[in-house]
C-alpha cells in the first residue's frame, strides 16, 4: 500500500531538484515551469481532500508532478483511491509537440510507489474523455491541464462537467492563457458554474470552479449567455 508519506518525499525531492531525469535517454530536464508550482499543488491536495475525492481525473500527466499532489490528496480520503490521467506526449507524442517527455511521468508515479494507482491513457484527452461517458464512467475532481487552445480546453471542460458528479470540483491551471480562460467563461456563463478559489500570478493562475447542475446540459436551444 503506498504512503503519504513516500509520495511527499518524492514530490520535495524533485521541487528541491527542480529537474527530473528520465531512465530512458537520461537526459535531464528542468521541472519549472513545465510543472504547476508548489503552492497551487497544496491548494490542488487540497481541494481533493476537502471534497473527499475517490475517482479523480486529469488532462496531461507531464512530469506527474501534479499528480503527486493529487494522488497525496486521495491517499488522505483512503484506500480505495484511484486516478485517470490521459497525455498523447508521454512516450513518442504526436506532431508539432515540441515537448518529449521520455515516459518520465510514469517513472515519477513508480518512484512514488502509486503507478498502481493511476489508469494512465496515452492519448488526447479530447478522445478518451467521451469514451468514459459513454461507459458511464464517474468521478469526484478533475485537473485539466491538458491542451490549452481553447477548442481543446473547452471539450475537456464540457466533458468533464458531465463526467463529474453534480456539484464536483474542477481545478483548471494556466488560465493567464485567454483561451482557457474564456473556454471557462463560457462555463460560468451559461452552465451555472460557480468559482470556488484561484490563485498564482503571471504564469501558471489557476482557478477551481463547482459544476451546476446536469439538467444546464439540457437547457433550451435559444438559451445563450454572451461570454
């Protein structure tokens, strides 16, 4: 069974570091600002301790080093924990991704002892996140972090609102960037969702909003808020 107490000490080691090497090719890379920062990871821990979290989601693994603080924050709400992340760029990634990441996400997780924690899905979020629906999968929290043009942050975001249970958290990083941040908009506008939190400046804000409703997927065709 994996500790709070393992994963903590790999989360500190790699800020500590602030680089990470991957097995690999054993090439060395700089964790910032790749990587959220540590204060919005507590707030993220946070937040999943605070709802109670079970059934986690997430849009772009990266380093894992988002996904320590998570996985910390379901190891707190106990045993029965586990976490989906999709991210195309893990291993060969796809064309007109600068960013390789050597697969070394998965050995953060594994150094952290919770790989076995995580259902780790090697492809775009905007793909696998509709095919959970339609298994009727559910969750608690979602961290989207994924593609940050606004066509891709706003399929995660519809997606994960009717994935969510009623009234679950949404954490959203980076949304200095204007196309997450209108995609966020919209939600706020015309679904009912209700910003809880946020924070950071500059690079990396983030804010938490509470999905509305399920029926507000259902509302009236002529019904639109301008955002």
């Amino acid at each position: 069974m994996p500790t709070i107490e393992q994963v903590r000490e790999v989360r500190e080691r790699l800020a500590a570091a602030g680089t990470v090497v991957a097995r690999e090719d054993r090439v060395s890379r700089e964790l910032f600002p790749v990587a959220i920062g540590v204060e919005e990871g507590l707030a993220l821990r946070d937040w999943v301790h605070r709802e109670g979290a079970l059934r986690t989601l997430e849009t772009g693994l990266g380093y894992a080093f988002s996904t320590l603080f998570i996985l910390e924050g379901l190891l707190t709400t106990g045993p029965d924990g586990r976490h989906v992340v999709a991210d195309p760029y893990q291993f060969s990634g796809l064309p007109m991704h600068t960013t390789t990441y050597a697969g070394v996400g998965l050995q953060t997780l594994e150094e952290a002892g919770v790989r076995d924690l995580v259902e780790f899905y090697e492809e775009e979020s905007q793909t696998l996140l509709p095919r959970l629906l339609a298994e009727g999968r559910s969750f608690d929290f979602a961290f989207i972090d994924g593609n940050h043009r606004f066509e891709g942050v706003f399929l995660d975001l519809i997606y994960s609102g009717r994935l969510l249970k009623e009234g679950g958290i949404i954490f959203v990083d980076d949304t200095q960037l204007p196309g997450v941040r209108r995609a966020l908009d919209f939600c706020v506008a015309n679904l009912g969702w209700v910003r809880e939190d946020g924070g950071g400046k500059g690079m990396h804000e983030w804010l938490v909003v509470r999905t509305g409703r399920r029926d507000m997927f259902l509302r009236p065709f002529t019904e639109f808020v301008d955002f």
